[in-house]
C-alpha cells in the first residue's frame, strides 16, 4: 500500500496538482471531466458524495466506538453525535486551508499519542523479542491465528492477486476527493515534492507504531476476536494507564475529525462545482450544503449501527469507500495522463463499470479475499479497452494509451510483462511451498453461517428441608476425564422446585391472611461464572453460560471462523466444582385468632450442564 502511495505522489499527483493550478479546479469530479458541468462531472461529483459520505460516517462511528470502549455505557450514537458538531465546527470554521492546519496539528498529537502507547505496550510484552515469543506461541496453540507468518492462509485468489490490491489500494488513495483537493492547493511542483517528504515522514512512522501496538494488544489480550478489534486501541490504552488512555481517546478523536472534516469539504466542493455550480458564489448556500452533508454522513453512521457486522464497522465501511472511490476514478486519471481523452459516454461507462465491479465484489463476499481497488480498477479499463477496440485504427481514440508507442516502448512493455510473469510464478509457488498450510485457514476473515442446538445432561439432583433462615451448600464435582470429556459445556442450568408447607389453625382464620409462598434463594458459583435467583414462586429455573448464544441461527460477516470457534467453545470452563448454596426465607400469613406454622421448606434443586453442538458453515 505504501509503495502504491509513493508511486501516486510521484506520478499521478504531479499530474493533478498541474491539471489543478492550469484548469483552475477545486474537485476530483471536474479533474476528469473535459469541462465543468459535462455529464460526467455530474455523476462524478455524486459518486464522490455517496462514497465520501460512507467515509465519513466510518469516521463518526470510529470516534462513537472509541467513547463507547473507554467510557463505561456510554452509547455509541451519542459519540456519533458529538462527532457530527465537531465535524460541523471545524467546517464552518475556516475551510479546507483551516482543515489542513488542523490535520498538521493533529498528526502530532497522533504520532504523540501513538508512540507512547507503543512503548507502554511493548515493555508490557518484553519488547520486540517477547512480543514474537508470544505471538509465536499463540499461533502454535491455534494454528489458525497463524500471528507470525507475513502471508495469510487459504487465500482464494492466489498470494499476487492479494498483493495486488494492497498496490491498487495505494495508488487508489489519488481517487479519493479530499487528498486530491489538498493536492490541488499546491502551487508547484516543488511544493508537491515538499509536501511528499513530510507525508512520508510523518505515515511511515505512524505506519509502524501501529503495526506494532495492533500486535501488541493481540498478545495482551488473547481473547479479543475479529469483531472486538475495533476497540482494542482504547482498550488496550485504558488497561495500561488512565492517562493514556485520556491521550489514545484524543488522538482518535483527532484521526476521525480531521479525516470527516476532509471529506465533507470535498463534498461541499463537488455538489458546489459540478452538481450546482450556481451555488458556487453563494457563501450562505455553500454553508447549507455541508451541513447537508455532515448530516448525511451522520444518518450513515446513525443507520449503520442496525446492521451489525457491515454498517458498524469501521474497516468495512473505509474499506468499500476507499476502494470504491479508487476503482472508479484512478483509471480516468492515468488514461488522461497518458494523452487519451474520452468522450462523456466513454468516462461515464468506465465509471458505471467499476461501481458495478465494486458492489458486485463486496455483496459476493470476496472483499474479505481481495480488496475491491482489482475488480472496480479491471472493470474500468476493461470498459476503457472495449471503447477503443469500437473505432478504427485510423482513428486515434483506437489507441487505449493515448498516443501511438514506438519500438522501445513497446519493447519495454514486452520485457516488463515477462518479468511481472515470473515474479508471479515464483512468488505463487514460494507460497504453495512455504505459506501457511489451508488447514489452518480458520484465521480467515469472512461470512459465516452459524448454527447449533443445545442439550442438557444433570450433574446433581436431590431434594432437601431447608430451615428458616437456613442455608445449605451443594457442591458437584465435573471431572475431566468423567462422562463429560467431549462435551462442549458452555453453561449450567439451575432448576428449583418447592412447596409451601405452612399450616394455620384458629377460628380467625377463613378471615386472615392465606398462607405465603417461602422465598428460596439459590446461588450458583463455578470458576468466574455465577447467578442467583430469588423467588416465591413454586418452579423456577435460571442458565449461567460463558459463550456467544447471539450467534447461533445468524450469518456474521467480517469474522473468521476461528474467532467464532472461541466464542463457541466453552473449553474446560465446565469442568472442576460447581457450588449450588440454598437459602430458605419462610413467608407466613395469618392473623388474628389464627396462628401459621411454617418452620422451613423441601426444596428440590438440579443442576445441569449445558452441551453445545455446533456448525459453521461459509455463507460465501
């Protein structure tokens, strides 16, 4: 990814910055249009609204969860909210210039930030070499976590594929709206080349610290899934010290604000140049249309948090924005880098393609394979050739590259596909050979189909007077190499049965109060797991279970099957005592001239272990 972003600064940002200062642009809409307010413009400006929206919204739902994780109860939406009027204030306040001052402000509160928490974890782990012993050790206990292999395991589509996205998702950062428009900003070239330095300098470390601290939170807390990552940076701050976790909220904070505030800008500058560019003077009207857009991207985050697993995840939401937006705009930049113009009908077929190539690949499933930058990219310049093979030879929109190539060229061309050729044979086989095996592609995120049904076997059952006032302790042993040694247990059910013995005697007493219902208290304790209840009623019955009932009958997405193992799994949490403690609390009646005797209760208790059988199934 990094190396697609150099190449992006070195190549196609020269590009739009000179496009930029020449055709006096503010938006990526109009950067591949030949004119402001052409067919294409428009649509370009609505793509970039409805994926910058997503985009923004994964930001406001970043900063909810980060309150959320680090705040105890405190409701997402509500940081949702909080976000959206900070998003609002920094817009309003100064614009895009005032947005890139507060992104170098707030960069440094994230390196800051980041690289405390990085060292506070790593010395928490033993450092570097700790860190990988852990790691290691965790992969070797669950082959499926596969922590220390640079290559995930069972890859559909092949290792280079894979790579490949990581490049295209890269290069794709030139298609998102709010980067371009900091481009445009640049008044020269040597102002890009500076501004390339400090953007290395700054990401490359942020890169690192990040990479490490991710790491670092997996070994500290082994029994985070897939599905809790997102809370694991405040989590893991909050763990380590108060303080720093005051400092990761608002370096998050910082992350978010300055990255929504990007794009509603943009946003603002697409529907204002090329949607309706006669609001474009209109100061007051401009206004509106960002907090139209705040607001838009708010409704996202707000509706997105009914659809768990795809519209509440921040990774989700970033990934198909930022792909989205790479897939359909980037092939219109290199094609009219390369000298080739393309009509309107042209411009919008290859952005319809890659939006189409984009959707299709996420509703499939196999953005959890390969990033969407590959088909949204291919579908476009397959279009891209498809228009050109329509006109004659003789026509210089047959030529897809723009301009005729000369002998070296073609030459290059030819000697450059022979050695991508074998750098993917050696690199396909390298993995075949020295990947991880596919047996252990549990730790292979994506949806998954759960289902199971639960049995219930007793462990302990008798019936017992209990005194008033009275307690009695039951205890059950559950051994490991007992009846129950390939049992899934992940729960106890506790099961109550008893009847009031009061008797009344007098004649006052068809007047007075009937007899009471006795109040049985029972308290169950195993290991770190526990439950009460406290009840007159005759029968009642109450489970004490340590696994994700949630998941059973549902499709989860953006998970692995691993991940979702643990949750099942209840492991030898079911076995060792189990505590059963009975309390009796006798409720009388009676009244005048007529006496109650109730001196305790029979009470009959069962308690059972809780199997379950289980399946998950791909529900790619």
């Amino acid at each position: 990814s990094t190396i697609g972003q150099l190449v992006a600064w070195i190549w196609l940002y020269k590009y739009i910055q000179k496009e930029g200062n020449e055709r006096n642009l503010r938006s990526l809409s109009s950067l591949v249009s030949s004119k402001a307010g052409a067919p294409e413009a428009k649509l370009a400006a609505i793509l970039s609204v409805f994926f910058l929206a997503i985009y923004a919204a994964a930001q406001l739902t970043a900063g909810g969860v980060a309150l959320n994780s680090m705040i105890e109860d405190f409701p997402v939406n509500a940081g949702i909210i909080i976000g959206f009027v900070l998003v609002v204030a920094y817009c309003y306040a100064g614009g895009i210039r005032a947005s890139i001052w507060t992104d170098a402000a707030q960069s440094t509160v994230m390196i800051v930030g980041s690289t405390i928490l990085c060292v506070v974890a790593l010395g928490k782990v033993g450092g570097l070499g700790g860190l990988h012993d852990t790691l290691a050790t965790m992969s070797a206990d669950d082959p499926s976590l596969n922590l220390v292999n640079i290559f995930p395991s069972g890859l559909m589509f092949g290792v280079s594929l894979w790579i490949m996205a990581f490049f295209l998702g890269g290069l794709g950062v030139a298609g998102q709206p709010q980067v371009v428009s900091r481009v445009m900003t640049l008044k020269d070239d040597s102002d890009r080349k500076q501004a390339m330095v400090w953007f290395f300098v700054w990401q490359t470390p942020f890169i690192v610290l990040m990479f490490l601290i991710g790491l670092a939170c997996r070994a500290i807390f082994p029994e985070m899934t897939a599905t809790q990552a997102e809370t694991g940076l405040p989590t893991l701050a909050e763990s380590l010290n108060p303080f720093l976790g005051g400092v990761i909220l608002a370096s998050i904070f910082a992350a978010t604000m300055s990255t929504a505030d990007s794009q509603v800008l943009a946003c603002t500058a697409a529907i204002t140049d090329d949607i309706k560019p006669e609001w474009k003077q209109d100061h007051g009207r401009t206004k509106l249309v960002t907090l139209a857009v705040a607001a838009l991207a708010t409704g996202i985050s707000l509706v997105g948090q009914l659809f768990p697993g795809f519209g509440d995840s921040v990774f989700a939401l970033v990934v198909f924005a930022v792909y989205g937006l790479g897939g359909i705009f980037v092939p219109l930049i290199l094609i009219r880098m390369m000298g080739y113009e393309p009509d309107s009908n042209h411009t919008i077929a290859m952005m319809v393609a890659a939006l189409l190539g984009v959707l299709v690949w996420t509703v499939l499933g196999f953005g959890d394979e390969v990033f969407p930058s590959v088909p949204g990219m291919g579908a476009a310049f397959a279009v891209h050739f498809g228009f050109c093979m329509k006109h004659e030879k003789t026509d210089e929109r047959s030529n897809p590259f723009g301009r005729p190539l000369g002998d070296q060229a073609r030459k290059f061309m030819s000697v450059g596909a022979a050695v991508l050729l074998l750098f993917v044979v050696v690199l396909e086989s390298t993995y075949v050979l020295k990947g991880p095996n596919d047996d252990d592609a549990g730790g292979k995120v994506g949806s998954f189909q759960v289902t199971g049904n639960t049995s219930y076997h007793i462990i302990g059952e008798e019936t017992l007077y209990i005194d008033d006032g009275a307690s009695v302790d039951v205890m059950v042993m559950v051994d490991e190499d007992g009846d129950f040694e390939d049992f899934n247990i992940v729960g106890v059910r506790v099961s109550i049965a008893h009847i009031d013995d009061e008797s009344q005697s007098g004649f006052g007493c068809a007047a007075a109060e009937p007899p009471q219902d006795d109040v049985v208290e029972a308290s169950y304790t195993h290991k770190q797991h526990n439950g009460s209840e406290s009840t007159p009623a005759a029968l009642f019955d109450y489970e004490v279970t340590w696994y994700n009932q949630s998941l059973l009958g549902s499709t989860v997405t953006n998970t692995s099957e691993a991940d979702l193992e643990q949750q099942l799994e209840g492991g030898d949490s079911g076995f060792g005592e189990h505590m059963l403690a009975l309390r009796v609390e006798v409720q009388t009646g009676g009244g005048a001239f007529c006496e109650s005797e109730d001196g305790g209760e029979e009470v009959t208790y069962r308690i059972e272990l809780i199997h379950l059988d289980y399946e998950i199934d791909d529900a790619n």
